[in-house]
C-alpha cells in the first residue's frame, strides 16, 4: 500500500500509512458492527415487532464480508486498499439490494428501516472514497 523510503521522509510516509491502514479498518469495523446490529434487531433480539428472516440473512451476510475483508487487512496490511474497497463495495451493493427490496414492496418498510438504509448507503459511499483517495495520497507521498 505504501512504499517506505530510508529518513525522515519514510518515517512520514509510513505514519500516514499506518493511518490510513487504521482508518480503513475502523470504518469497516463500524459499518460490520452496524450490520450485526440490524440483523439482530431483524431476528428479533433486541426489539420485538421489526422481525424479518431474509433482511436477517441479508444483513448477516454483509456484516461477514466486511469481517472478512477486515481480517484480510490484518494478514495483508499492503492490500488493506485492495481489501477495503472489496468489503465496503460489497456492502454498498449488497446495501441496494435491500434498498431495491423495500422500493418493491418485498423487503420491510419501516421509518427505521428506511433510514437506516440511507445513512449506511451514504457511510459505505463515504468509506469508499476515503478508502480510495487516502492510498492515493499516501501513495504519492511515498515516490
């Protein structure tokens, strides 16, 4: 992700790096958190009355793709761009899926529902750019 020179200059380089590494992993880390969260509310575990198997299932499975590529940036911290626009790409189409799902009448259409969907659509976008433009910068800094 990062190349490293020898100095002051690569110390620099490898601190932005480190961040950037740390942000990736905390906005994925949130966004699978966020995931688990509704799908547990959708199983019924933490309030009663928003109960629906296959947002459950959904949700579960985004959360497991986000742990997964998060995992991934532990064993490969040099492809912790590569890994997070993976995971957080996946999450963003699996996101419209359920955005699809409500528009049509399948998927549940409650205000918590509704809302929750817009805002991590709009994280998940906001986590891509980050992902993208942060390698880039630290990228350039490193020749």
């Amino acid at each position: 992700m990062c190349r490293t020179r020898e100095g002051r200059a690569g110390q620099q380089v490898e601190r932005v790096c480190n961040f950037v590494i740390a942000t990736v992993r905390l906005l994925m880390t949130a966004e699978a958190v966020t995931f688990l969260l509704a799908a547990s509310i959708h199983r019924g575990f933490l309030f009663s009355g928003y109960q629906h198997q296959a947002a459950s299932i959904g949700e579960s499975v985004i959360a497991i793709g986000l742990f997964i590529a998060l995992v991934l940036t532990w064993i490969r911290p040099a492809n912790t761009r590569l890994f997070g626009i993976l995971g957080q790409g996946f999450a963003f189409l699996g996101t419209l899926v359920g955005v699809f799902t409500i528009a049509i009448g399948v998927g549940p259409r409650t205000v918590p529902d509704v809302t929750y969907h817009a805002l991590i659509l709009a994280v998940l976008a906001w986590g891509l750019v980050v992902t993208y433009r942060a390698s880039a910068r630290s990228d350039s800094r490193a020749v």
